[in-house]
C-alpha cells in the first residue's frame, strides 16, 4: 500500500473544516429554540436549558457522557483507520455508532453534517479510503457520521491527533455558548468565562486518552 498523500491544502485549524457547529448545536438555533433541547436533555436526565445555569449543567452532561466516551473516541478510531487504509474497518465503526444510544437524538444531523463534508473530498479521487466510504454511503452500508468523517479528514491532511481532538471538542463546545447566548441573553463575558471553565480540564482529558491509545 502507498502513503498517504497530502492534498495541497492545508487549513490551519483542523476544527473549522466542518464548518458548521455541532449538529446539537444546530437546534438551539432552530425554529423551536431551546425546547429542541429536550429530547437530549431527557436522555442525560437533565432539567430544560433555560438559563445560564442549565446551560452549564448540559454542557457539563454532554462532555461527560458524549464528547468524552463516545465521540472524540470515535474521531480517534477514525483516524486511525484513515492512516492504516482500513476501508472495513472505518465502515464497521460506522454501523456500530448506530447503537449508540446517546447519539440518537441528532443522528439524522450528524449524517447530513458528515456526508455533505465527505462530498467535498470526492475530488481527492487518489485518497481511496475516502472514495470507498462515500460508495458505502451511497449503498447504504455506512451513514457518515461527522465524527468519523472529522477524523478521516484530520488523517488526509496529515494533522496532528490531539490538535484536532481538542480542536474539536473547543469548536463545539463554542457552537454550543454561542448558539444560546442570544436566546439566554449572555453577553460576551460570560461566554468566554463559561468556555474558559468548560475547557479548562480538556488537555488533560484528551491526553489521557490519547496515552490510552497508544499502550492498547
């Protein structure tokens, strides 16, 4: 098997290639506002987002029992296929996230987000992992999920692992503040102070779990 090989673009900061938010973020930003937080909030067993406080309380949940477990895991696993060409593999990750019950409630936004993402890597027809995935997708074998396509993308551009973990995890956690700040009236402040306190304690996280990978 050949090396990867490097597109000639190369974005500085591996979380702005999604572009959007977190497909959870989307919704508070919809036209049922933070009520479209329910589902979620009921699934992690919390009050409705409805303040400062419950906002904090949700993103608090949402690292523990999402971002942590489940999803900067799975972008790891992703990228780590991406790098040893296993097309089988990254398509059997994908089918399993299907059970992950705590994705459930954004699951037709996580598709939409990663597919239209992987679309844009079509053009790379020398990255045959990438072109394999998308066949998958169009037969219904795999869904996309913007996780696993973030870190198909951070392998295809050669990009630092953990960069793009804690890229990821500080890119959402943002989308999420500052889809809410409007609706919750939070001024620039207290955004940033609520970002500084929710991602304080990330590094470490990540690099614990970074180590983990390595010594399994």
């Amino acid at each position: 098997m050949g090396m990867l090989t490097k597109p000639r673009l190369s974005p500085s900061d591996p979380a702005e290639w999604l572009g959007d938010w977190h497909p959870l973020a989307e919704q508070l930003g919809s036209a049922d506002g933070l009520i479209a937080l329910g589902s979620v909030s009921t699934l992690l067993k919390l009050s409705p987002v409805r303040d400062a406080k419950s906002l904090r309380t949700f993103l608090q949940n949402y690292q523990t029992h999402i971002l942590l477990p489940v999803e900067l895991p799975a972008i790891q696993a992703a990228y780590g296929h991406t790098t040893r060409f296993e097309t089988r593999e990254l398509v059997a990750l994908d089918r399993r996230l299907e059970s992950e019950h705590v994705l459930q409630s954004f699951a037709s936004a996580s598709r939409r987000v990663g597919q239209s993402h992987l679309e844009k890597l079509r053009p790379l027809r020398d990255q045959r992992l990438v072109q394999r995935y998308l066949a998958a997708i169009e037969e219904g074998q795999a869904n996309g999920w913007h996780t696993l396509v973030y870190g198909v993308t951070l392998a295809i551009y050669s990009m630092p692992l953990r960069q793009g973990l804690l890229g990821y995890a500080h890119q959402t956690t943002q989308g999420f503040i500052h889809s809410a700040a409007c609706s919750l009236r939070l001024s620039e402040r207290k955004c940033r102070a609520l970002f500084a306190e929710l991602c304080a304690g990330l590094p470490a996280r990540i690099e614990h779990l970074h180590a983990d990978n390595i010594s399994a």
